[in-house]
C-alpha cells in the first residue's frame, strides 16, 4: 500500500509543487500589475515547457519596473488596472499613430480613386474611413505624462 502511495502520490505531488512554484512570478506580476504581464506569464509557460531554466529571468522580470516603459506607452500598471478602478486607459503615442496610418490609408484610397472608379467595397470601406476619422478628432488630444 505504501509503495503504491509513492508510486502515484509522490508524482503528482512533485508535478503539483513544481507547477506551483513556477507561476510565482505570474501570480506575483498580476498583484503588481506589471506592464507586461502577458511577456511574464509566457516566460513562466516556457520555463515549465524547458524544466524551469528560464524561471529566475520570469522572477527578476516580475519584480522590476521596465523604466521605458512609461515614455513609450504613458503608463506603468497593466491596462487591468485601469479598468478594474474605473479609470480611463492613458493613451501615449497610440491616438497619433492610429492618426498616422488613417491619414496613409486615405491616401491611398485617393490614389486608387484617381486611377479609375473604386469598387463598391472600397467606396463602403471610404466612407467608414471617414466616420472614424470624425471619431478620432472629437477624442481629446493626449498629453504626456511626466
């Protein structure tokens, strides 16, 4: 009986603890909210998938703050955050560079349209390009935050 108990407990047991002990730093970056929760949780995924040889790299990344990450989204907490206290997500660059790629695919609609009669997907495909347009102009412009 006690044989048995080893044979099957003991495993599952070993597999348990070890599943256990490498989402750690998963459970740890949520109660953060660290910016780059979904990079953390896949380290964690790929370190049970390698035997835990990446598990140190996914526990020091869980515990540090990325210092550009600020300057390049405007935030610093997990867009869960945000929604979970009812405030609005801070936009950074990303309004100018959806602004950006509308203006390039007018263009090139415009380019289509001048050399010769669009189909009526892409005249559909204008108009909704215009509504967004509207959208995005009556959106506040974002400020950086310091």
């Amino acid at each position: 009986m006690l044989a048995l108990f080893i044979i099957i407990a003991v495993p599952i047991g070993g597999i348990v603890l070890f599943w256990l002990v490498h989402i750690l730093p998963e459970r740890f970056a949520e109660k953060r909210h660290h910016p780059q929760l979904a990079a953390i949780k896949t380290l964690c995924l790929l370190s049970l998938v390698f035997g835990g040889i990446l598990w140190p790299l996914a526990w020091l990344w869980a515990f540090t703050k990325p210092v550009m990450h600020q300057m390049a989204y405007g935030r610093d907490k997990h867009d869960d955050y945000y929604e979970k206290h009812g405030q609005p997500v801070p936009a950074g660059d990303e309004a100018q560079a959806l602004r950006t790629d509308l203006a390039r695919v007018r263009q090139e609609i415009a380019e289509l349209e001048k050399r010769g009669d669009l189909p009526t997907a892409l005249a559909a495909l204008r108009e909704r390009l215009a509504e967004l347009e509207v959208a995005i102009a009556e959106q506040p412009t974002a400020t950086g935050a310091g």
